[in-house]
C-alpha cells in the first residue's frame, strides 16, 4: 500500500521522519562524512553538528548540553541509566519500578531479580497512575534507583514524576524516567523537575530510528555499558551515528517550536473529536486511561464483545493503521500488561485498541476512521452473536 494512501494512527510505536530532518541529515551521509573525533578540520566540521544537536535537545529538555549522552534508542538508554546506577552502587540491591513499564525496563527487571537484585513492582489504579504512597513504603537504604516512565506508551497516562522524583531525592534515591511518550508531547524542564536520569527515542518524535538520549543529571555517578574510545566523554564508546543525531536534534527543535505554538492543542482536539464520535454513535466504547491526565495524542479505546486484534485487520483493510498496544510486544497473544495491571477484565483489555496521532493527522483522517470504525465494530459483534447461538 502507498504512504500516501495510509491514514497513520500508529504514532506511539514510531513517527515519520519530518522533511525538514530528512533535509538536516542528507548532507551527513555522502558529502560530510568526516570522523567527528578527528583532529582534521573535515571531520572537525562534523562533531560541531553534532554539538550542535546536542544543544537543541538540552534546549528541549531544559537541561545543560553536557548532560546529555547520544545512544541508539530508548532501551539502550533505559538499559544504561539502570545498569549504569547499579553499577555505581554495587552496595545497593534493591530498584522500584512500575506494573506499567515498558517491556524495556520490565524484562530488565526480571533479569536483575534472576541476578539477585530485589524488585518492588509498584501499583497502579484504575486510572493507570501509580500508587505514591507505596513508593514511600518500598524505598530504603538499599534502594539504588526507582525507574518509572513519563508517560504510558499503550494508554497516554501521565505520571506523577515530579512528586515521585521529589521523594526520591528526599530519601536520596536516584530517579530515572522513561520519557520516550513524553518528549515533544508535553513540556518539559529538567530545571525545574529533580529528575536524576531521563530517556527518549528520535523515532517517536520524527527523527529516524536508531537514535536516542539519555540525560544524566550533572554529579550523577554512573557507569558505561560500552567501553572503548572517549566518545560522548567516556559514557557510551562508539563512533556517533552523525546523520541520525543530527536528525534528532532538528526533530527536537521543531518540537519545541511545535510546543510553544497550538500543536498540542490540534492535536487534542482531533483526539477529543475521535473519542466523543465514537462513543456517541457505538454503545459499549470505554477509555482506558485518565481521562485528563494524557498525552494529548493518545487514546486507548476497549470495544465491548470485540477483539482489538480483528479490528485492527478490518481497519487496515481501509488503510487505517493503529494498534492494540505496545510495538514491543505486538506478538504476543496474552491481553496487555498494562491494562490488566489498571484492573481490566481480560474481555476488555483484548477489546482494547490504541490511536495515537501526531501533528501529520488531520480532520480529513478522523472523518474516514468514523466512517469505517462504526461499522467495523458493528460486523463483529454481529459474528460474535452468531458464533454463540
């Protein structure tokens, strides 16, 4: 099927890449393809783009350039602001993390309690935010670090980070968040928020794929993964993927700029309109997720009597593309851990379907998912009524 005859609701599992970061990264890989460690004036030319960048993700995130560490994507940042800590503190064996994690920090966690660490998994309610007065029950001296992400991939939901990293830094607990939902969705100030470690991904805020941060809070020890030469000042070795990061750092200036203008606010308001629409004209549609307390590109919606799965096959036969949930784990057959962690009846949870849009969508795309969803929904639930006769 052609792009451009896609309608692209998929957005929380990767974005399109903006012509303005195609444009910034072109010259990086044919003409100004230098080694940005060389001691040339060619290869000079190339680290300072890619100081550059650095400065318009600090700029983004309100942070201090050196600050900020270039890796491939969001689980090697996750990875890295987690291991990285434990490593710094091998005294401490014990790290908090949310139910709702993404697969990148959950799956880690299992390894590290296979590895004789303690993991406390906090709660979250119906709402999908997590439970603070648990987090002040689970810290104790041997915490090392609590982990929880920004806002929810599957669901929108945003979390309560600044009081869960106030508390944190009372008990003198490293805070690390997993921001790769929040980033060019919500405003964001490192300034002012004590958060320790934060991750992102280029992919989910149209830059390519492959190319990722993570801020490390000035003072903050923490130990490499990847040793080698001095790159990114001996925090991650590796020859820096140039064009990407370049990529990355208009991506995250056209965010900015995108922020500070209605971006945000179109669109809510599309999302508002799917929403609204097709609660009005289907019975048994509910949101999962806080109703007010989203990314305003998200909603998480469960179909009564359905299955997300044969949605999704119908919707993609119009050229509708969304999901049921996380890209991380889109084969796997077992409802999501996320709403069943809110509470869900496995019925609803499998009736679950995400759309996720991005500042690309328009009112014309609403318009022809309510034309075809509707009916959609209404032809299963119709087979499901003959199967059960």
């Amino acid at each position: 099927m052609e792009a451009e005859q896609v309608i692209y609701v998929d957005n929380n599992a990767t974005t399109r890449v903006a012509p303005e970061v195609f444009e910034a990264m072109r010259p990086y890989f044919c003409e100004r393809y230098g080694n940005p460690s060389a001691v040339h004036s060619f290869g000079g030319e190339v680290g300072r783009a890619i100081e550059a960048a650095r400065w318009h993700v600090a700029d983004l995130l309100g942070a201090y350039p050196d600050e900020l560490v270039f890796t491939s994507c969001g689980t090697e940042s996750n990875n890295t602001a987690i291991r990285g800590i434990l490593a710094a503190y091998p005294e401490k064996k014990h790290v908090a993390i949310s139910r709702v994690e993404h697969s990148s920090v959950l799956n880690l966690a299992k390894a590290l309690e296979r590895e004789g660490f303690r993991v406390t998994y906090l709660d979250v309610n119906s709402d999908g935010l997590v439970n603070l007065d648990q987090l002040r029950e689970a810290i104790s001296p041997d915490t090392a670090l609590v982990s929880l992400m920004w806002a929810n991939n599957e669901t929108g939901v945003i979390q309560p980070n600044a009081e869960a990293a106030a508390i944190c830094r009372e008990r003198g607990v490293v805070f690390h968040t997993d921001a790769v939902q929040a980033v060019g969705k919500l405003p964001i100030d490192l300034s002012e928020t004590p958060v320790d470690l934060l991750s992102l991904s280029g992919h989910k805020i149209h830059a390519p794929k492959g190319v990722g941060t993570l801020y490390i809070r000035r003072g903050k020890r923490i130990r490499p993964l990847l040793l080698g030469g001095d790159q990114e000042r001996g925090r991650r070795s590796g020859t820096e993927n140039t064009a990407s990061i370049v990529g990355l750092g208009e991506a995250c200036r056209l965010a900015g700029e995108w922020l500070q203008g209605d971006g945000g606010e179109q669109v809510r308001r599309l999302r508002d309109r799917l929403e609204h629409s097709l609660q009005e004209s289907l019975p048994g549609v509910r949101l999962n997720g806080h109703p007010e307390r989203r990314v305003p590109n998200t909603s998480n919606l469960s179909f009564e009597g359905v299955e997300g799965e044969a949605v999704l096959v119908l919707l993609d036969v119009h050229g509708i593309c969304a999901s049921t949930g996380s890209a991380c784990a889109s084969r796997s057959v077992e409802p999501s851990h996320v709403l069943m962690a809110m509470g869900l009846p496995q019925d609803v949870a499998r009736g679950a379907v995400r759309f996720s849009l991005s500042r690309y969508n328009t009112d014309e795309d609403i318009d022809e998912i309510l034309s075809v969803l509707p009916e959609a929904v209404g032809k299963l639930r119709a087979q499901a009524s003959r199967s059960r006769q």
